[in-house]
C-alpha cells in the first residue's frame, strides 16, 4: 500500500484558527443573540480601492475580446506588474533588482510555504517565536523539524521574543541554514529599527545562511527608522529572499497577488560544493509547478501603484492604524501591558497575571464577546499573550474597547 | 553554507519549451520576413465567453463596495463554485461526490504538481511515456526517481505508449505506489475508453496504489465510450484523484482556475501501519501552503455551468475541434500516420522514416515556418512523433497544412 508522507503526521491536531473558530460557533450557538466582535483573523475588511476594480474590471473585458485576449502569461510575471514593483517598491528606496529577480505570485502564503524546497532535506532552520505558523508548518512537512514534543519541534531553532528582549530576537546560538523573519511582525505587531536587523545580516553572511523575510506588513510601517525592506540593509541581496504580498497593502486578502525577491547573489552549496543560486533553483520551481497569475488581477495588482491607486490604498491603510491606534490607547488606559500597533496592524498584549492565553480568549468571548486570538497558538513564547487585529470597522473597535473596559 | 535541494541538479538542463521556443526565436531573427505559424504550445487562443467575462466583472465591481466585499475565502473554494462542479461535472454523470471532496485551485499543473507532497519520499512512481513534464519533474524535485542517465530516470516506472500498442499503456510490472495518468492524453492525444482503463483501476486497487488522473482536456471527448471523468470506473473512488481545469475547458490558460477531487476513500497508510484518508492529507496541505483563487476567478469559472456558458464553450471548443480534425485529415493525406485529434486538441503523428523528432522540429521551421513540438521532449517513447495543436485559428491551421503539402 502507498505509505504516506509520515511528516504530516506528526503536525499536532488542530490549527489554531479553526480551534478559535469552533470555540466562537459554539458560544454563538449557545447565546444567539449577543453580538460578537471579531478581532481575531488578520482579514482586511475594507473594500477594494477603485483604481484596482477599474483595473481589473477592464482587464476582464479584454479577455472577452480576440484582440486583446490573453492565455498563459510570462511564467514569473507580466513586465507590467514587474516593473511597477521594482520601481514603486524598491528603486523608489534606493534598491535597484533586476528584472527576473522578482516573481509575481498568488499569495504570500504560498511562496513563504514552497520556498522550503529550495532547501536540503536537512536543512536547520530558525523562526522567531511567536510565529506565523506557515514557516514551521511547511518545514515539518518536510521533514526537516524532527518531533512535535511538549509543543516544542525537537530540530527548530526558536528564537524568542518577549516583553523581556523587548520582542527583539536574539541571534541564534547554533548553526542555522536559514532563518525565517516576518517584520512588521505576525503576531506581536512589533518591528526591528536598521541597527535591529542588521545583525541578522551579518550573521546570515557570516554563518552562509539564508533569510526569508516576509515583509507582508511593510505598507503599514510608519516610523522612519524601520526599514520598509530588508534590501535597505548592506549585505542583505546576497543573503535575504524577500516575500511580499498585496493582500494587506491593498486589500487583496481574496483577490490573490503577491511578489518574492530571490536576488542572483544569494547562493546555496550543491551536492559538488559549488555555490548554485537559489534564483535558478526558483525559476525552476516556479516553472514546474505554477502557471502564473490571473491577468486581471495582475492589472488590478498594477494599479495600486497609479497615483490615484496610491492616494486610496493609503486612505485604507489609514483608517485600519486608526483602529490600531483606538486599541492600543484604550488596552493602555485600561491597563494593560501593550506591544505593536504603531507600525502593523496588530496589537500583542500581555494578558492579566495567572489568566493564559486560551482562558483570556475563553474570558473575552464569554464576558464581553469579542473574539481574538491566543498568543500561544502561535509558539511556545506567545503564551501569557493575547492578539487583536485592527482589520474591524471604528466603530466596532471602539465598542469592543468599550466593552473590555466594562470588564474590569 | 546552506545546502540546497541536491535533487533540482539531477534535473535535465533545459525545458522542453524553452528550447522550442529558442530554437524559433533565432530562426525568425534570421528570417523576419517569414511569417512563423505556431502550432507548438498548448495555449488557447479564443476569448473568454460572454457569460465568464460577464461574472468576473460583476465580482470585480463587488469588491469594491463595501456590503458585498470579500476577503479571505474558504481555504477550497466558494459553494457556489463547488457545487457546481460537483453538479455540471460529477452528478450529472451519475457520480456523486462529498462537498469536502472538491478542492478549487489556481491551476491543475499546481495540483499536479504538488500532490505527490503526500507521498513517502521513497514512493515508487509510474508514468506512461510520452508524458506531460509536471508529474516527472515534480517527483524528481522530491528525490523519488533516482537520477536521470541517458535520458531516463533510473527508478521512474516507465508505461510505453506507441503505435505499436496502439497507445494503451501497459500495467506496471513491478510493484509501483503512484500511476499518473492523462486522459485524453497530452501529449498523444489518444484516449482510453471504459474497458481500456478499467484494468488500471483494478490493479490500483489490488497492490494499494493510487492513480493521479488528469482530465484536463475531458470537455474534448466527443465519443461516447470515452470516460470523461475515471469515477465513471467501478472501483475508482477508492483510489483514484482526479485533476481538472478550466483551461482548456473554457480558456482560461491566463485567468487560471480548475480543480481536484480527492475522494475520502482513496488511503495511504501511516507510519503506524494504519489506513489514513489523502483527503485530509490534502486538505492540511492546501490550508498551509495555498489561500484560495480569486473571488472574481471563481465566479467567472463558475458562469460556464449556466445554460449561456455552456452554449458559449461548446462553441469555442468545436472550433478547436475543427482545427484538429483538417490537421489530422490534412496530414493522413499527406501520407502521415497520425493520432489523436479526435477526443483531444493535439495531433501526434510519426516522423518520416530516418528523421528524428529533433530534426523534424527544424525541418518543418525552416521549409514550413511552421512550429510543433518534437516528440522526444515528452519522453523516450516520444523518440520519432511529433505533436501539433489546435489552438490556432482555422485560417492558420489551414495555411500550416497547405505549407506541409508543398514540403511533399
């Protein structure tokens, strides 16, 4: 009989948002009529801006007509959406990539997730902890983690981050071959300055390891000293594969854009030593086993970088840190001890003493019936923490405030 | 330094239609005043059908507006597109399948590309040859076929397919965990009928193996006694997946949407011993490393299953139709063996004695300007046919097989 991938098996059960989820029915089931604030999923809310939907609405037209019907596009991406990337993205900051260094993609998600198998059957990998849980879930699939034990994977490198470092992540302590970072961060919501993440560079440069850096949250960055790329970073091109995506820039969470940097310079050892580039081994992935990206959401995913485009995304993006801003200031005033939202639409806050993160979850729905996310689904340090997203409208966010302050 | 996956070096350097595509490229360089006709890719050429075009811009406006914005979808697609299929494509012909066992995604070569993810990493694979690249590349990313020596994978099962069984795959003989099989074929274009695969579904089930079935082409059977899906086969739904796509169904090549039915009775066995349904396997794979297609891609794929759609496609697909059969009857005149064309949109026919399929690629570029692919890309089986598509237009289509009459 066909053995299956026994890696899968050794996924612990349930994933945290459907457990989140099923405890939310429930309770909702039991007590119909209260309403129920949701501030858990990182989902955007707000609709498409109306430069993407003209955009999209007249690339769907095209498509109807022969002239200007389109089948398979350039594996990577059109050179449209390409070059608007480039330049609204990078050389607007300095950065200069070359053409074939950016690969247009459907999701973040799925890129942070495949870019593993780039990666040696062996390979040691890192990720700060918390932690979005797609890059240690498709390492394990790989095999790569060894045993989920005591809620600790037994050949991960965690790299804590706590209201003790102050959510900085220290360096790691072994020999690593790549280090996952996700900053503005997923789940904590806080960010590393330049001087933060250079370290991190130089050590990758020193040790020839290689970082992913997932900067899905970068649009939501407002201080000047944090680095909107890893690429404003020396060193960084021959070290750091950089994912991005349109899903929190511009609301495109079901509409489905994303791009990946892998930069010529960054270079792993193939089986005879030599260096080989990891842009290559991506070409080859990419050509293998994806088919591109619907043209008319390229076209939307294109015109978020018009000026109108610019103006209403920015718009979007303003009324989302309004509600991170409400959040954090009334969590504060109420006294709690509060992280992040200053630079990324999530609010990470240490839940009172003696209460863990899945009784606070249980506590918030059940007295004031708004629902976030417990911080320990997220890694063996988010326990203690909490997170709420910024994603609702004002007006829910100020009564789930409202709400919490009631509680006491 | 970071250890890359040694396997992507085993690969055989260049893809097969990037050399075609090279090839022609410097050919039209050297000669810009020929005009080149390509019957090469596998690429729809017609538009998108009214009713698609017409969904897709409605769902574009609907992001756009507040009350009827959507963000993430459900991780396997939207009901409404399910059930659709589960209808149009399934109920309709009898078979009946769990709503959870229908998975939407971007593409089918992403499906079939991915799906061996389940599988042990010493699986035991088998392929009929010719084959569509994606099920080899796949599985020799992952390791399971050895290394490639004199043009074939040294622990790759190969199924010949040839005029001389009259393209009917030979069972395996040894013992193999995995059967890809596409039907209609690419790149034979010959199909299997009822009594023909029968057998591969009883031998899946008597050694425990699984059959990866790739129905792309199913809306080009015009016989009756041709299966359109393998659930048609007693038997089939404890071991078979099947992969389809809207591509080539409805053009969407560029607009990318299709699906994969993994029924919960097809199992693999655990690292205990015991039985464990792929459809949950699946199922954690696609919620880790994929985010649904687009909200306006599946409504648009879901307008094919109206009674507009339907009348729309069958027209579109009846012009390719017509394509094949004046190159399948244009080329037998020509004194050519030729196959397929009848229940698939690709032409196979033998090379003339003493040419190879390489040679034939530029004999038919240089005399003709006429583009195809050369058998040999496919497979060692492929050795001495040639393929040539339908998706061109009938005018195009017409002047090819005029050209190749006067090459005598």
């Amino acid at each position: 009989m066909l053995k299956i991938n026994e890696n899968f098996q050794k996924l612990p059960g349930s994933y945290l948002f459907a457990e989140t989820a099923r405890r939310t029915k429930a309770y909702q089931a039991a007590h119909p009529e209260r309403e129920v604030i949701r501030l858990g999923i990182g989902d955007v809310t707000r609709p498409l801006a109306p430069a993407v939907v003209s955009a999209m609405r007249a690339a769907a037209a095209e498509m109807g007509v022969q002239e200007t019907f389109r089948g398979y596009g350039p594996d990577f991406g059109y050179d449209f959406l390409v070059n608007a990337i480039r330049e609204g993205e990078y050389a607007a900051r300095g950065i200069q990539l070359d053409y074939d260094e950016v690969f247009i993609s459907d999701g973040s998600k799925c890129d942070v997730g495949s870019i593993q198998e780039l990666f040696s059957a062996d390979a040691r990998i890192a990720v700060t902890d918390p932690v979005y849980p797609v890059y240690v879930d498709s390492n394990a699939m790989a095999g790569r983690l060894g045993d989920f034990r005591d809620g600790r994977w037994t050949r991960l490198c965690y790299l804590p981050c706590t209201e003790e470092n102050g959510f900085v992540p220290p360096l790691p302590d072994r020999e690593v071959d790549v280090i996952y970072l996700c900053y503005p961060n997923n789940p904590t919501g806080t960010v590393l300055t330049r001087a933060q993440l250079k370290p991190f560079v130089d050590w990758a440069l020193a040790h020839g390891a290689v970082i992913v850096y997932d900067a899905a949250y970068r649009a939501y960055i407002t201080e000047e000293d944090i680095p909107r790329s890893i690429y404003e970073i020396e060193g960084a091109k021959a070290c750091a594969i950089e994912c991005c995506s349109f899903s929190k820039t511009a609301g495109f969470t079901g509409t489905r854009c994303a791009w990946t940097v892998v930069p010529h310079e960054v270079r792993g050892q193939g089986a005879d030593g030599a260096p080989v580039e990891l842009n290559a081994l991506w070409k080859r992935r990419m050509a293998t086993k994806f088919n591109g990206v619907s043209y008319p959401v390229q076209r939307a995913a294109a015109a978020v970088y018009t000026a109108e485009g610019q103006a209403q995304i920015r718009e979007t993006i303003d009324a989302y840190m309004r509600n991170a801003r409400a959040i954090r200031e009334g969590l504060a005033a109420q006294g709690y001890r509060v992280f992040g939202g200053v630079n990324a639409p999530y609010i990470w806050l240490r839940t009172p003493a003696g209460i863990d993160s899945w009784a606070f979850f249980d506590l918030l729905l059940e007295k004031c019936q708004v629902v976030g996310t417990p911080g320990a689904g997220f890694g063996p340090s988010g326990e203690g923490y909490f997170r709420l997203t910024a994603f609702n409208t004002y007006e829910k966010t100020m009564e789930a405030m409202e709400r919490l302050a009631a509680l006491g």
